[in-house]
C-alpha cells in the first residue's frame, strides 16, 4: 500500500550489524592515537562514533531513501553486506585507524511488492524517483545544521565532527554519476541538486574536517 511505512525483523537485525561495524570503525578512526599509540580504548570513543555515523549513515539510508520510497509503494529494506561489514572492521584495524570501508551495507529498493494476494507494481516517475535519491542528502543537510544548532549552546567538538561528516555525505552524494544519487536528482531537477550541494558546501566551509 502506497504511504505505508514498516521495519521487519529481519532489516532491524541487518541494520544492527551494519551499525556496530560502522560505529567500531570509525571510534577507531576518530580516536586512533589514543588506541594504538597510548593503547587506551573506552566507551566514551563509541559515544562520539555513534554520534556521527549513527546520523550520517543510518539516517541517511532509514529516514531519508527508505521512507520516501515506502511513501511512493515501494518495497525498501536495508541488507548489510557480509563482505563489507568484514571488511569495514578488519580495514579500521590493520591500517590503525588511518582508513575505514564504510560500505556495511545499504537500503535495497524494489516497485515490486509481495501483497496478501500477489504482487503489485509500483511505476515511479522521474520526479518521484529524484525524490527518493535526493532525501538521504536532505535529512544530512538537516541533522547537520541541528548539530550546528546545538553547539551554539553546548560546544562539543563531536557536534562539530557530526555536522562536517552530515555534509560530506550529502554533497558526495549529489555527484551525478550512477548508481550515486546525484545521477537521478540531476535528471528530475537540476535546481534542487544545485541547492544541495550549495548548502552542504556552505556548511563543510564553516566546519572543515
């Protein structure tokens, strides 16, 4: 059914595998010197990695390309890709923390839906389908500025880190070459990919990595 949005299980269990590798990655990337030269690990280094992949990567998939393409009748799971996963955690650890292969896995989309009597077809127009590329960038660019927001009043530099990564991830996404989601933005509105861009660049200046 058109609009309707859902979670099962099984996605539920992909998304935590994909989440744990990403997040112990990247706590090694944010925190190497502490881990493999004082050799100190502690939670607080999870903290700051969920922090920011749990925004840049899990929103992104989940409530940006998932949901926009459930609303349009979509089939939209997320899968976490065994290889990647692997080879996220094992690339963090033998390059100590200088490198990440953070492909763990990614929202898989279909216009084919099982129903209670068959399958239907959903036929998604051009506009639509931009629509669908273009919302991972936005709900960056969003959580990007909140974190902008909230260090005005509370200046943790994770926040800082957050908004940077956020806005990274929208403007890579906006290259328009397939399968990245720029190529299908860019066919529907080339305004709108303009504008994202703009503004992920706008704020990757005010905060550089």
């Amino acid at each position: 059914m058109a609009g309707e949005i859902n979670f099962s299980r099984t996605e539920m269990k992909h998304l935590g595998v994909a989440t744990a590798a990403i997040v112990f990655a990247f706590s090694l990337v944010l925190h190497s010197d502490e881990i493999f030269v004082q050799g100190i690990y502690s939670p607080m280094f999870l903290v700051d990695s969920l922090v920011i992949v749990g925004s840049a990567f899990v929103l992104h998939e989940e409530l940006g390309h998932k949901l926009a393409a459930q609303r349009y009748g979509c089939w939209a799971e997320f899968r976490a890709w065994p290889t990647g996963v692997m080879f996220t955690v094992l690339m963090a650890v033998l390059s100590y923390g200088s490198f990440v292969f953070a492909a763990p896995g990614a929202v898989m989309i279909s216009n084919t839906r099982k129903e209670r009597f068959g399958f239907s077809m959903t036929y998604l127009s051009r506009e639509q389908i931009g629509k669908v590329g273009v919302a991972g960038s936005a709900v960056n660019l969003v959580v990007a500025l909140v974190f902008l927001g909230v260090y005005l009043f509370f200046p943790w530099s994770t926040l800082l880190m957050g908004a940077a990564v956020n806005a990274w991830l929208a403007v890579f996404n906006m290259l328009p070459f397939d399968p990245l989601d720029g190529a299908k933005v860019i066919r529907w509105s080339k305004g709108v990919w303009l504008s994202v861009i703009a503004i992920g660049l706008a704020i990757m200046y005010m905060v550089p990595m």
